[in-house]
C-alpha cells in the first residue's frame, strides 16, 4: 500500500510538472505576451498561495520571490479549517508535521524532519513566535505550545535554517511565526467600531467554540480590541470507533491589544498587547503524547501568557530609520495535583523576559534597492519545577543576547541577495542542582542566498546557511547529563529550487504558480536523548543528513482556485547507519474549489496522501511503522457581500469523509474520523 501511494504522488508530482514546463514553453515563445500580462493577477484581485506577502524573512516580498520555502497562512484558512488544534490547521504545509499526539496539551511542531517531544532539545531547532516573542516549552510526555487558533490572523512557516539570521542561532528546521488578530482587521471603511460573534460546532468530539470580538477606534490615533474564546470538547474518536483518552478541551483564551499612532501622517506606532490561555482537567490522561496508560490520571491546569510593548517608527521621509523596538514576558506554567503517582505532583514552568530592536537603513539607488538591518535580542529565561523537585525537569537561568545584520540587494527587479550573520552568546547557571557549575556558550550563523527572475515567467533561487545550536537547560543540567560535556550542533544546510509564474493562462486574470525546492543539510554533533536509565542522558551522536525536495503548485482564476503540494524528506544518522525516527514520510496534499462571487459561496475538496513510513530505528527510542493512508475533506463558505445577509459569515465542513483509520507516523494516537464542522459568525459595524 505504501508503494502505491508513493508511485502516485510521484506520477501526480511528475505530471504536474510537466503540465507547467509546457505551458512555459510555450509561453516563452512569445515573451511580448507575458509582458503585457505582468501584474494582471494583482490588478484584478487574484492572489494565490504563492502570491501572499511574506514579512518574516526580511524585506517584504510574496511567497514565489522569496529565496527560501515559505508557506503563509491567512485569515481565510483558519476559518475555513476550523481548527480546534495547530496540528489542523498546519498538517497541510509541506514539509511540516506535528509531533507527539493530536491532543491539545500533547503537539509540537516538526519541520522537515527536525523536531518531536522525545527530543527535549528542541528548543531553537524550531523557533516558534507569537508577535515577534519566543514561545517555548518543553516536559516529559507533553507538547510545546499551548493556545488557540481563534486568537490569529495569519501563520508564516519558514522551513530551513537560513532563518536562523533573524531569529536565533540554531534554527534548524525553521521559524512559525504567529500573528494576532488587530482592531483594524474588524473595522470597516468609514466606521469607527465593530462587534463580532461566532460560535462553531464538532461533530466528533461534541466539540464547542463561543467568541466574541469587540473592536473601536476612538479616534484618528488610538483603537483597541478585546477578544475573548471558550473551547469544549469531549474525546474524539478514530475511524474505528476508538476514543482517544485525554484528548478533550476545555479552554478558555482572550486578547486585549491596544494600538497608539502619531507623529507624521500616523506613522509611529505604540502597540501593547496581553493574551492569555487557559486550560484546568480534572482526572486526565498524564500522558498527553500517546496512549500508555502506566502514568495514570491527574488534575491538570495550563496556564499560558503572553505580553508585548513594542514601538515601530518606519520613518518613510527618512532611508536612515526604520526602526522596530520590542519588550515582551512570557510565562507558560503547568500545575499538576491529584496524580496517580504522587512524585508528579509538581508545577513546571518557563518564564522569560524578552528584548528586541533592529533598524533597517535604505540605501537604494536609480537601478537597485538595498536594505541593510541591524539588530539585537536579548532574553533571560528561568525554568522551574515547584512541590518537589525532579531530575528529569531540572531548574536553571539562561541568559542570552543575539547581534546579526541582514543585507538584501535587489538589481534590477530582478536579482535578489541576501547576505547575512548572526553571533549568539549564552550562560546557563543551575538553580539547587548539586554537582553542576555555570555554563557558557557561543554560536555563529552565517548565509547567503539569491533569486534571479530571466523573466516574468521564470525564476531559480539558492541558498547556504551554517547555524549552530548550543545545549540547553534540559541537556547540561539534567541529573542523567551532568557526566557528560555537551558540544554544539552545527548545521549546513543547502537549498536549490525554481520559479514558475503566468497569468491569462486558462481564462482572463487567472494566476498559476509553481515553487520547487530541494534542501541538503548536514548536521555534525547532533544532541541525542537517550532515555531515563542511560548515562549521559544526552549525547552527541557524530552526524546525520536530512535532505529532501517540496513542490508548491497554486492556481486562482474568479471561479475556481486550486493548490497542491508534494514533500519528500529523508534522514539518515550517519554514525549509527540506520534511520533518523523524526522523519514523517513523504505526502501529497491538494486543494480543489470554485466560487460564485455574485452569492458569496466557495466550495471545494482537499485531499492528503500520505506514504507507509518503515524507515525506522531503535536509536535511540524505537518508533512504531505507519502504513500508508489517505484523508478527504470538503468544504462550503458562504460570505455575503451585500444586501440584509451582510456581515454574516457561516463555514460548513467535513474532515476524513470516508472515515478513514490512520496514524500519523509521528503521533502516539490515531488521527480523527470523520467530523462535521460548522461554524456562524455575525459582524456588527458602527
């Protein structure tokens, strides 16, 4: 079955390819053509996937002219997923999976195979921010990050290391980068204020969501908004019939976000903003990344915090100052009473104080633009665990400062370069950990990449980037680690792809796109986990090599719109000679719809095609062989643009039709079967 699904995705990738290779062809031969056609896609209004403005790897730029893989998602697919988890919504960008399980307090985010809950170091591997601040945390036999869907408006992920200049060193599967929602996405044209309802229902789980949004610009300078959730949900079945223990929701989230402009013409920002998650389980599974019952129950409450001052000063009547500043704190706590086994009774929590500002100077000329950005981060993180203390959760500080510079040379409008290097300095001190001494480390990354358009049509990219990822908290001062002296991960990473762009292909304004990448990293000295039981615990285990390729395919016409992507991604442990067990296998996923504007419908199918994963090992935790499968889905958004239905907003869906049982080779539960969605939302405007 496995070898079906990987001869399909390959003939379908294989074919697609071919399909746009024609079609360029023959546009090639008249280039006339596709210079009149330049921006007929943006003047009408279409704008695929490929086509949304990525802001997270430097000077803005859509997705297709961005030299790294990048996948943005909107507003419009959050609401049409309707997710009650992250691992909904991202399961469908290539090259990314969720690790751990499908419950809300069991997921991490996994990207081309770097990345999983048995994997403590994790943290800066894969950066994760919501607004511009770290999100991190990390514990035995529960996810990373905790919050809720409804507070967002848009998802960057940038898969690779080269992201590593702007965001820390040691990037080595990417950055997300999540942004809320703003009092401005709400209100309209000529209005000064808006409230918005909704409330959504899951057939599989009982699963229940009530928000509400209030939003007001009190005046030309000041505008706010408050939004408050609450989440139900009881646990969800498979295809099978099988309920999965510990995956119900009870969630209350909110965010409170004020925004002050002034200076000339409104440009300056003051922006402040506090979010705040919660969740209190009584009698729930302790294991929250799979299914083993041997930990028994307990009563569970997850608190998770975020605030923000940040202030931004674009300066446009000045190329010397673009400046953003950011002050942030960050607290994630888990409290854990009435356990079955009284040793895990104890809170764990992450706490840090964050501070960020760069500036981008402008030194463009008659035939190019230059930006050149600046900047620093520094943090200071305390990791605790309260009641009693455990050696597997071990308390300490971290505190690091980051310096990088980012160039982006653009000639011509048509070659892009971006150089740039960062240099991270770190301490770690233990806090009551007998036998343990301060440690310091250091980090450098450096890369360079280009993107050259021979025309409206075609474009190739390329990139080198070397991070390094120093240890943790966890790895240096975990009772089973403190024998053994940690290096550095150090990563090379290569990424090579091309370009397709056309428009009035089919029919008039229409938009097709094609983004094909392939990756090659190298990684020397990875930090391993060996388990409970093995002295040192963690330990560098020589080298792996992850490489692989990911395709991008979207279209946007005014009546019909389609997506697909494909990503293959194999890792090896060189040392040991076996396979690297974080590697989800390969998958192709598609998107077909239509839409009837003049009745404010969409509608269509989506479809995954996953490939059996039986490249496993027993280094250094053997993970269980996953079988081939396929999940179908279908959807209906109706948004009424005029007339008494306006400001009405109802989304209807069905996840997995064909009730398909599956396991997503690195989830401990079995995924959901099939589930009603639906969801009606109201706006009021004044």
């Amino acid at each position: 079955m496995g070898l079906v699904a990987h001869k399909t995705t390959v003939l379908l990738g294989g074919a697609a390819m071919a399909m746009v290779l024609g079609v360029f062809q023959a546009g090639a031969q008249d280039s006339a053509i596709a210079e009149a056609t330049t921006n007929t896609a943006e003047k009408q209004g279409r704008v695929t996937l490929l086509q949304r403005l990525v802001v997270g790897a430097g000077a803005e730029k859509v997705a297709i002219d961005t030299p790294q893989a990048v996948t943005v998602v909107n507003q419009e697919d959050i609401d049409q997923a309707q997710p009650e988890t992250v691992g909904e919504l991202l399961r469908r960008v290539p090259g990314v999976n969720m690790s751990g399980s499908d419950k809300l307090l069991g997921q991490s985010i996994n990207i081309r195979g770097i990345g999983g809950p048995a994997t403590a170091g994790d943290e800066g591997r894969i950066i994760v921010n919501i607004d511009g601040v770290s999100k991190f945390y990390e514990q035995y036999r529960m996810g990373g990050l905790f919050t809720d869907m409804e507070l967002y408006k848009q998802v960057e992920v940038l898969r690779g290391p080269a992201s590593s200049t702007l965001y820390g060193s040691g990037a080595l599967g990417g950055v997300v980068n999540f942004t809320t929602k703003d009092a401005s996405d709400f209100i309209a044209d000529g209005q000064n204020g808006a409230l918005r309802l909704k409330t959504s229902y899951d057939s599989n789980s009982t699963g229940l969501l009530g928000s509400a949004i209030f939003a007001q610009r009190v005046n030309e300078n000041f505008e706010f908004l408050a939004a408050g959730n609450y989440r139900y949900a009881e646990n969800y079945t498979s295809g099978n019939g099988h309920e999965v223990l510990g995956s119900e929701i009870s969630a209350p989230s909110g965010l409170v976000k004020g925004t002050f402009r002034f200076g000339d013409n409104n440009e300056q920002t003051l922006r402040a903003s506090y979010q705040h998650w919660t969740t209190t389980m009584l009698d729930q599974e302790y294991n929250q990344t799979g299914e083993e019952v041997g930990f028994g129950l307990v009563d569970r409450k997850v608190t998770d915090k975020t605030a923000i001052i940040a202030y931004e000063n674009p300066a446009t009547d000045n190329r010397w100052i673009d400046l953003k500043v950011q002050a942030s704190f960050s607290d994630t706590v888990n409290d854990q009473s009435e356990a079955a086994i009284p040793s895990l009774n104890r809170t764990f929590g992450y706490k840090t104080y964050q501070f960020s500002i760069d500036n981008t100077f402008d030194f463009s000329g008659e035939n190019y633009e230059n930006y050149l950005t600046v900047g620093s981060q520094s943090n200071f993180q305390e990791r605790t665990t309260l009641k009693s203390t455990s050696g597997t959760h071990p308390q300490g500080t971290r505190v690091a400062t980051g310096v990088f510079a980012q160039n982006e040379f653009i000639w011509d409008d048509r070659l892009t370069l971006i150089t740039g290097a960062r240099l991270d300095w770190q301490e770690l001190e233990p806090t009551d950990i007998i036998g343990a001494t301060k440690k310091t480390h250091t980090a450098f990354s450096p890369k360079i990449a280009a993107h050259y358009k021979f025309n409206d049509a075609f474009a190739v990219f390329g990139s080198v980037a070397h991070t390094e990822r120093v240890p943790t908290i966890d790895e240096v001062f975990d009772s089973g680690a403190l024998t053994s002296d940690l290096r550095k991960e150090k990563s090379l990473n290569y990424e090579i792809g091309t370009a397709f762009s056309f428009y009035d292909t089919f029919q008039g304004g229409d938009a097709l796109q094609l983004k094909l990448t392939g990756f090659y990293n190298d990684i020397t000295d990875l930090i391993t986990d060996h388990g409970n039981g093995v002295t040192p615990r963690y330990d560098n285990i020589g080298e792996a090599r992850i490489y692989g390729a990911e395709i991008e395919a979207a279209y946007d016409s005014e009546y019909f719109f389609g997506s697909a992507s494909y990503s293959h991604v194999i890792g090896k442990d060189i040392t040991n000679s076996t396979w690297l067990n974080t590697v989800a296998p390969h998958e192709f996923a598609f998107t077909l719809g239509g839409r009837l504007p003049e009745h404010g419908l969409s509608f269509g199918w989506t479809s995954r095609i996953v490939a059996a994963q039986k490249r496993v090992s027993s280094i250094p935790f053997m993970r269980e062989a996953t079988d081939a499968f396929s999940t179908h889905d279908i959807f209906v958004t109706w948004k009424p643009q005029e007339g008494p239905l306006e400001g009405w907003d109802a989304n209807f869906r069905v996840d997995n039709v064909f009730n398909e049982q599956y396991r997503e080779f690195l989830s401990g539960t079995p995924g959901k079967g099939r589930t009603f969605k639906v969801s009606l939302a109201k706006q009021i405007g004044w």
